[in-house]
C-alpha cells in the first residue's frame, strides 16, 4: 500500500491505496483510512474491491434479446395429508 497523493482533494478518498493478489491469482484493490476511535485510538479502516475495469470506447451491440422475462407458472400445492401433527 502506498500513501495516495489524491487524498488532499476529497476528504473520502482514502489515505493509502494498492494492490494485493490472492493465492489463487485473483487481483484486489485496496483502500485504507486512518480512523480514531472514541477512545482516541487510531486504526485503519480497509476495503476490498474488485480492480476497476473501463469500459470499452465503441461496445459491440448486445444479441440478447430485451424482452421481459417470462413469469413461472406457480407451483402446485403441497398436500399435508401425511404429516403427523
């Protein structure tokens, strides 16, 4: 994690910003802000996401149809004859 030099600009933005991978390769950002508790403890308050992916410039249309989806037809009902109670 290194300090993030846009922090001065947004009070959200988070103090320190990085990557990590997994062990099975998959990439996370970081994102870490100092935080005081009421007791006046200082901790650092993390998340995890996702690596942000842009969006391409001219996306190809989509062949998936728009059309609503189909409700299912509601199941029969259950007949309680043979319980025990």
């Amino acid at each position: 994690m290194f300090k993030n030099d846009k922090a001065n600009e947004n009070e959200k933005a988070p103090i320190y910003k990085g990557t990590c991978t997994t062990p099975d390769g998959k990439k996370w950002e970081l994102a870490a802000w100092v935080r005081e508790s009421q007791s006046g403890v200082k901790y650092f308050s993390i998340a995890l996401k996702e690596p942000y992916q842009q969006q391409e410039a001219n996306p190809q249309p989509s062949t998936q149809s728009h059309a609503a989806p189909v409700a299912a037809a509601p199941a029969p009902a259950a007949k309680f004859d043979d319980l025990p109670f």
